[in-house]
C-alpha cells in the first residue's frame, strides 16, 4: 500500500467506520479514538495491507478495538455506582428513532454489530465475516436472532407509546 493509497482511504472510509463505531458505542470520544487506533494500525502495517482490502481491514480493526474498549469499561463500571438514569422511567415516549437505538442497545454485541455492518453499513455476509472475524453461516444467524430479538421488543406497544 503506497502513501497516495492511504490517504484516500482516509478520505473513503473514516466517516463510515465513525458512523459504525458510534452506532455501537453511542460515546463520540470512544469513537474518534477507535477510528485513530484502526488507522494507526493500518499505517504500522501499510506495507502488509493490500490496497483493495483496505476497508474490510479498518472496519476489523475498529470492530476488535471498539469490542476492548468495551470489555475494559465493563469490568470498570461493575465496580462504579448504579447510574442514576438507570432508575428513572418515561411513561409517555414516542421518539421512534430512540425506541429503536435503545431496542439495538438491547441486543449483544455481536448481534448489534453485525445487524449494524449489514443495515446501516450496507455490507455483504462476506465482508462482515471478514470484520468479525465470524464464518458467512454464523453472521446469517446473528442477523436473524438479532432482527427477531428486535421485533419482539419493538411490537410491544410499551416501548411505542
């Protein structure tokens, strides 16, 4: 991979592996600094990297660091106190766009991701087997558990209204 062929992927693909970690994550610093490492990555190893495997390469790398940051933070906030929103409750909600991002919010990660990847992103099986690191078998299924798992919370009139 030559300088000019990093640069644009820079310019291709850092808005949408932005666009996915966010939509994993929902922290913007987490975000910026997940789609740094993974083009930190990439210029480490740009002599390794095949030009036109550049994107599904940053979309895994992003994918695996967002996932460390994550396990990380998890076991941080067991030690923490309950958060305080943990305990309120909104009896008239209608904002669909919330209901869905806290509907994906439910989901476990691995199903989250790759129904991300797969709806938001627009990736094949194929590709979002490679950024996960799952056979093309294994990403059908997380899909259908997950977009199942979704219609059960969102057709519950609770969460709509």
């Amino acid at each position: 991979m030559t300088l000019n062929e990093y640069n644009k992927a820079v310019d291709d693909f850092a808005d949408n592996l932005y666009r996915f970690i966010l939509k994993n994550c929902r922290n913007e610093e987490m975000a910026r600094d997940v789609v740094q490492d993974a083009f930190e990555k990439l210029w480490v190893k740009m002599d390794q990297v095949d030009g036109k495997k550049v994107k599904s390469y940053l979309f895994s790398a992003g994918y695996h660091t967002m996932l460390d940051i994550i396990k990380k933070e998890k076991r941080l906030t067991a030690l923490e106190q309950p958060q305080e929103n943990s305990y309120s409750h909104d009896d008239h909600y209608s904002d669909m766009a919330e209901v869905l991002q806290d509907a994906l919010a439910r989901l476990p990660e691995k199903q989250r991701s790759v129904i991300m990847l797969r709806d938001y992103e627009g990736y094949s099986y194929e590709e979002i087997g490679e950024i996960t690191g799952l056979n093309e078998s294994q990403v059908k299924v997380y899909i259908y558990r997950g977009r199942i798992s979704l219609k059960k919370y969102l057709v519950k009139i609770d969460h709509i209204l």
